[in-house]
C-alpha cells in the first residue's frame, strides 16, 4: 500500500511521475494490440521506481531489495548450475499487470472535487457509529483502497485524536475488503498467479465472510470498549453511488463488451476512462491541469507498494524458474492443492505476516510452488484472498497499519495485539469456508 506521504514535485519526483503513468498507458495500448515493443511497461516502472527509491520507507526498501536481489540469485543459479533457459529481457516484468491496474485505480482519485464536494457522511457515536466506521472504509475502500481510511479517519479526527476503537474499525474495514473486492490489489495479484479462477465463486464466499467480518469487529469492539463517546461514521446515499456504479460498470464490461480481457485488465483502462470523462466537461484544460497534478503528486507516492509488486514478481519468477529447472517440472509443494494443503498454505501466509513480511510474498512464493490444474486455481484464489485480509489485519507491518502508524501515530505492534483474538476468529471462519468451497468444486 501506498506511502501516504505527498513528495515534492522535483524534476526526479515528476519525471517518474511521468514514466508510472507512461507505463499505465503502454499497458493499455498492450491490451488493444497496439504496443509499440515488448516489455516496455516493465522497463518504465522499474525506472520510475530506481528514480524514487531513496524515497521508499527504509522497511520496505530493504524488503523489496531483498526480494529483487534472492529473485535475481535464483535466477542465475537456474542459468549456470541447471543450464536454463531464461528470457533476460522479459525478467522485469513481473506483476506488471498489477501495478498498471493499482496506477490505473489510482485515477478515481480524480472523480469529483473533494475540496469543493459535500461531505462523505455525518458522525455518530456508539455501536452504530463503529459499525458505520468500518462499513463505510469497506464499501469506499474496494475502490478507493487506503486513501478511504485516511478520507474517513481525517473527519472522525477533527473531534480529537482517533481512539483505538476507531482506528481498529478503519484497520477490519479495509482488511477485509480484499476478500471479495475487484479493484484491490490482492485480486489483481491473484487473478495473475490463477487466471482461471472463477470470480463469482470467490465473491460468493468472500462477501458473506466479509460481512461477517463486520459483524465480529462492531460485537468484539463493543464488549472491550465503551462506544456511547466513540465517534463513529455514517454514509450517505450519495456516497455509495461511485462505487456501486464502478463495479456494475466492471461486470458490464466483463461479461458483455470486452469478455476476451480480464477484470484485471478491464479495471486498469476503465477507471482512468471514467476519471476522465467526469472531467472532459469542464474543459480540456481543466482535464490536464487535474491529470498533471495526479501525475506530480499522486504516482511518485505509490513508490513502496510499486517497488514491492515489482520485486516480488522478480522472486516468484525467479522461484518458479529454480524449481522448473531443478526437478524438470515433476515437483510441487502439494500433490493436490485439497483442503488441508490449502488450510496449511493459508496458516503459513498469516504467520509470514505476523513476522513483518507482506502477504504478497507469500502467496508468490506459494504460487511459485505450485501446478494448479484450472480447477483447482479458484481454491488457490481463496486461500490468497484469505490470508491476505487476514493478514494485512493483523502483520504489524503491513501496509494499513504502517499507514495508520504514520499517519495518527498507533503502533502496528500494538495493532497486532488487539487484532490477535480477531484474526483466530477469522481463522477458524476462513477454515470452514475452505471446507465449504471444496465441496463446492
């Protein structure tokens, strides 16, 4: 997730800006067959994040190098001492796919003015203002990511600094949107590694989970903590209406316009297209001032969760290729990927991350590890989702919680704490949804 830090519009600053977004379009114009040559997406992203990488959170920096420099070793270790074949110029591009799809995400930023627009919503306090909290971070956040949780906990800041209720509702809220959400960055991720998975069964487990995810935080919150003076959020209508129309657009894209492309692909040219064209009204002029700044502004701070997308798509390649190389393609982590093999793959990402590292890693190095038939890639599918909302929750480094740490000074260890007996909850729920999809399959 992205670094809620504004940089400077340095020339540095402004020419990665320029090449995120030139990697953005090089990506669409691959998907209408247009592409000028070959992994140009990947050389202007990774350009874009060597320009800004003194910038990246130390933390991050050291993982994301350490992913990149472990893929690269692997990679020469499959070349000289398995004799593989390995496609140089092709190794940066990795998770391209999902990068293009966050910068693309990025652009609804751009729809409608917040400085000038009505408000979100109203607060208020009790059970039903912390259930609003962490609905209204989860509804928002399937489109707007990690920029709801700072849109939503900048109003509930101005009655006083964010108690931990509500910072714990704005951390569940978000978390759990990745077990069902399209436009997040765990789907994208997902629908890469099992391109095969079948969306609609994952929603049709992911949802009721995340709902009931809901439903575990506000009763949890509520016993622990005193809500009558807790402020909470309440939407309104008109707030829903972005997102709602978002995904419908989505789904009409999917199954009717353009059913050969892949949601991932649909949402990194549709969003920008729909920022643009809630724009184009006022003017061209206003149009590229809008876009010019987002560039500026907005691309150079998505640096750590682009430098981290990218190296571990270094290290799930270079993974995958060792492993080819060193067994002819016979070995994998599970002879079939059933229920308890995913129990156990879905038990070690949630560990990686109580560790510090990102559930990204995990589920690349679990993919990396694997030959899933077609259907078995919508239980992978699950499972990634899973851990990762999970997680995410729970990881004291993870992106949300470093974000929160930053942004209104609560320690991801000391979110990690009181996430404890939410994330055991949620395993044993994540468990038994496990069970109830491979009867499914």
């Amino acid at each position: 997730m992205s670094d809620p830090a504004t940089p400077s519009t340095s020339p540095r600053h402004a020419l990665a800006g320029a090449l995120i977004l030139a990697g953005l379009v090089l990506q669409i114009l691959h998907f209408a067959g247009l592409s000028p040559l070959p992994h140009l997406v990947g050389y202007a992203l990774w350009l874009a994040t060597a320009l800004l990488w003194r910038d990246i959170p130390r933390r991050t920096r050291w993982q994301a190098g350490a992913l990149a420099a472990i893929g690269l070793t692997l990679l020469l270790v499959a070349r000289w001492r398995y004799d593989a074949a390995i496609a140089w110029p092709a190794v940066l591009d990795g998770n391209t796919y999902v990068v293009a799809m966050l910068v693309g995400v990025s652009f609804i930023g751009l729809i409608g003015n917040r400085r000038q627009g009505r408000p979100l919503g109203r607060a208020i306090t009790g059970i039903p203002g912390t259930a609003g909290t962490w609905l209204g971070v989860h509804l928002l956040g399937t489109i707007l990511n990690l920029s709801t949780v700072f849109m939503i906990g900048d109003r509930l800041a101005r009655r006083g600094p964010l108690s931990l209720p509500q910072l714990l509702a704005l951390n569940r809220g978000l978390s759990s949107a990745a077990l069902w959400s399209p436009f997040f960055a765990s789907m994208g991720v997902v629908m890469t590694l099992a391109p095969a998975m079948v969306y609609t069964q994952v929603l049709a487990v992911g949802l009721p989970l995340a709902l009931t995810a809901g439903i575990l935080s506000t009763l949890q919150l509520s016993r622990r903590f005193d809500l009558q003076e807790v402020a909470g959020f309440s939407l309104s209508p008109r707030s829903l209406l972005m997102p709602v129309a978002m995904a419908a657009l989505v789904m009409l894209f999917h199954y009717r316009v353009t059913p050969a492309l892949s949601i991932v692909s649909i949402i990194t040219f549709l969003l920008p297209a729909a920022a643009l064209a809630t724009n184009l009204p006022k003017g061209p002029r206003w149009t590229l001032r809008r876009v010019r700044q987002h560039t500026l502004t907005r691309l150079p701070a998505m640096r750590g969760e682009i430098a981290l997308f990218l190296s571990a798509g270094v290290l799930t390649l270079g993974l995958s290729t060792l492993i080819s190389a060193a067994t002819g393609s016979d070995w994998t982590l599970f002879a079939h990927f059933g229920a308890g093999a995913a129990v156990l793959s879905f038990l070690a990402i949630v560990a990686s991350a109580m560790a510090g590292l990102h559930p990204i890693i995990g589920v690349s190095v679990l993919a990396s590890m694997l030959d899933l038939e077609p259907a078995r890639q919508t239980l992978f599918a699950f499972v990634a989702l899973a851990s990762w909302a999970v997680g995410t929750s729970v990881g004291p480094l993870s992106g949300i919680n470093l974000s929160l740490q930053g942004r209104y000074g609560v320690s991801g260890y000391r979110m990690m704490r009181h996430n404890l007996g939410y994330a055991a909850v949620m395993t044993a729920l994540v468990v038994v949804a496990i069970m109830v999809l491979e009867a499914w399959l």
